[in-house]
C-alpha cells in the first residue's frame, strides 16, 4: 500500500495522503476501524471530462464493498453526473453537496448508519473534500488529482491547498 499516514489525530489535516485512490489499501482502513467510505466524484474517482470509471478504479470499490465497506458518493457536482456513478457503484450518491458546508456530510453519515470515527473521506481537494469531513470528526485521505482540468474556482483553491500541504502530497 502506497499510502503516506500522517497521524492519528482527528483533527490533523489530512489525516492521511495517497496518490491515488487505487494505491489505498481497504483491508488497512479495515484493520484500523474504519467501516464507512464517502468518495468525491470528480478527480478523484474519475477525471474532470471524463464519464466512464477505469477498471482499477473499478477493481478497487469492489475489492472495498466485498470487504464489507458501506460507501457513499458526495460530490459537488450535478444530479445527473452523481446519479450515474452511483448507479455505476451500487450505492447511495448525494449532490450539490456544498462542501465544504457539513449538511451533506452529516447526510452521508446518516446514509452509511455509522459514526464519523468509523468513516473515512476520500477526495482529491483540501479545502472542500477533507475540510467538510474534519468539521465533523471524519478523518480524510488526500488524494492527488486523477487530471489537471478543473472548475475555475478548484483552480484557485489548490493554489490555497498548495501553500497549505506545502508540497506533501505523495509523488507517482
């Protein structure tokens, strides 16, 4: 597993960074208790124009699902977008989510019946993904963009994230 722990406090941020989403290892979220997932959409499941998930991607949820993980799928993006690739995992996915805002996390964890500390948040921005998570107590695991392109304003909030993880995300 290729993925860099940090700590194991709460409210460190991120709690853990990875390449990708493929190079974290379910069976070691399970060892440590965790039991939930909610995945961003965008860049981190699949890329900005893109509308088909890769099969490692694939491969990976699941390889998570088999294991016994609930997920859902959070995103700031469209309904339609959502719906189509949470009919594509199997599991429940929340819309114009807001994130950062803790609504739709609050949401999420409703949806997944479990408590923040069994849940972990993946996703590839600082500022929305894991910074809605860490208001509640979930902990989140960064993620390095799957593509470059990006909403304008995601541009300039990983100009933030950029100064913020001063060059710790993982490399690969």
């Amino acid at each position: 597993m290729t993925i860099l722990w940090t700590t194991s406090s709460v409210m460190r941020f991120p709690y853990a960074y990875a390449v990708s989403l493929v190079q974290v290892d379910p069976e070691a979220l399970w060892a440590v208790g965790f039991r939930g997932m909610i995945v961003d959409v965008d860049n981190t499941l699949l890329g900005f124009d893109d509308s088909e998930l890769a099969p490692p991607v694939l491969q990976w949820i699941a390889t998570a699902q088999k294991r016994g993980f609930r997920m859902v799928i959070l995103s700031n993006n469209f309904p339609e977008r959502v719906a189509a690739m949470a009919a594509r995992l199997g599991c429940p996915g929340i819309p114009n989510a807001l994130k950062p805002l803790p609504f739709a996390y609050w949401r999420a964890l409703r949806l997944l019946g479990l408590r923040s500390v069994e849940t972990v948040m993946l996703g590839d921005q600082l500022m929305t993904d894991i910074l809605g998570a860490q208001l509640l107590g979930i902990r989140g695991i960064l993620l390095n963009p799957i593509a470059q392109k990006d909403f304008p304003l995601t541009r300039v909030l990983r100009c933030v994230e950029s100064w913020l993880v001063g060059g710790k995300r993982p490399q690969g």
